[in-house]
C-alpha cells in the first residue's frame, strides 16, 4: 500500500501493560507449537496501514508450521517506522499467550509494539489517543542484515533470530479481532521490517446455530365459547 499522506507520530518476554511496565518476576507459562492459532486467523482479511509492499503480502507474514523458517516476504512500513496490522479471527474468541516476532536484529527492528482487541477502527490517529490493552518492549534480536538481504535463500533455520512475548492470559481473552501497532524501531531508520508473526494460544468456537425458544402460551378466555350451563357436558338438570 502506497502512503497516502503522512501519519504523526507521537531479550524477549519483556513488555508492560497499559499503566506502565510490569515489574512482576513470575516466570512466564512455556508454550509449545500445537498451540499456535494460524489456522484460526482470518488470513485473505488481514490489513496492514502504511505498509510498502502490495497488499496481499500481508498474509504471508503469519506463516504456516511448515513455513516457519522462510524469511520472505519482509514487510516493510512505508512513510516511516509505524506500521498498523489488523488480524481478524474465524469465528472464535481467543485467549492470547504469547506472541513470536521475528525481525532484523540489526537494522529495522521494531522497538515498541502495541497491542488492542476487538477494535477494527485503530489508525494512527487513534492509536495516540487510545490506551492500547498491552504493549511490549522488543529487543534488537533477530536476523543480521547479511540474512535478511533480499538476494539470499529464505529459508534461515535460526531458534535464536524468534522472540517471545508472553501475554497476561486474564487480559488478552474473548479477542476475535487484534491490532499490532509498531510505533518505533530502534535506530534511525526510516523503515520496519517484520520477518513473520506467530500468535499462540487457545479458542472457543462461536455457534452459528440459531437458538429457537418455543414459548406455552397461557389459555386466553376471549379465544373460548362461553358454555351455557346446559351446553356444559357434565350438566345435569337432576
């Protein structure tokens, strides 16, 4: 997507909440690969905000299991660093518990990512007036640059070029649509560059069956013949 006019500005694990950084030292819950949502994303309805590359590669950053080791294609911000990402969810509500960035680990890496649920309308205004449910504090970890030059393989099976950030689990719940707004990278760069996007977790579905409720009306005296006393049929004139 083109920049149609400029926005204003205003090791993994690490992030604070919207009050403030968390100083809690609880060692966060391990997750493992089964519970990776990428089945449960909405992928052909994935927006991106200020991005340089054509607007279907915005998919391509949430990749499958079997991709996860392809560094192509790197998104990249247009205008400047910031970068909005809308990620819809299939008929389900989430519960986030973590989320897997790999970028370049020496130019173009993100800084601060924050995070909102349930809310399609974030924008860059938006963003700088509305209090984000999370945000996370990225380090420079991630690919070098020789790696993530467009002209090599993309395929680089490096553990250590992913970084996980663990969610609060009572605060990242019922979200069917999340927003990932990265305002800052460190450096001085004009661009981010994002690699790929993992988000792990678990879902409920949402019924699509209507919930048919049948009602016993009470016997209504109007809809009745009123009965003489004879025509009743235990009258008896004895």
């Amino acid at each position: 997507m083109s920049c149609e006019h400029e926005h204003s500005h205003s090791h993994g694990g690490h992030g604070s909440g919207a009050g403030g950084h968390d100083h809690s030292h609880v060692a966060p819950i391990p997750t493992n690969s089964a519970q990776s949502l990428w089945r449960k994303i909405d992928h052909p309805h994935i927006t991106a905000l200020s991005m340089s590359n054509p607007r279907e590669e915005i998919q391509k950053l949430f990749k499958s299991p079997e991709d996860r080791y392809s560094t192509k294609p790197v998104i990249k911000s247009d205008c400047d660093a910031q970068l909005i990402i809308h990620i819809p969810f299939v008929n389900c509500n989430v519960k986030l518990f973590s989320i897997i960035i790999r970028s370049n680990g020496e130019s173009y890496c993100p800084k601060t990512i924050r995070l909102w649920k349930n809310d399609a309308t974030i924008d860059f205004d938006s963003a700088v007036s509305k209090r984000p449910l999370f945000t996370i504090e990225h380090p420079q970890v991630g690919l070098a640059d020789f790696e993530a030059e467009d002209d090599l393989d993309d395929v680089v099976e490096s553990e250590s070029t992913f970084v996980e950030h663990f969610l609060p689990r009572h605060v990242l719940t019922g979200v069917q649509h999340l927003t990932i707004f990265v305002e800052d990278i460190h450096g001085d760069e004009e661009e981010s560059h994002l690699h790929s996007i993992e988000l792990r977790g678990e879902f409920t579905e949402l019924t699509k069956d209507p919930i048919i409720t049948l009602y016993e009306s009470a016997a209504n005296p109007a809809d009745h013949k009123n009965l003489n006393a004879e025509e009743a049929p235990n009258y008896s004139s004895v």
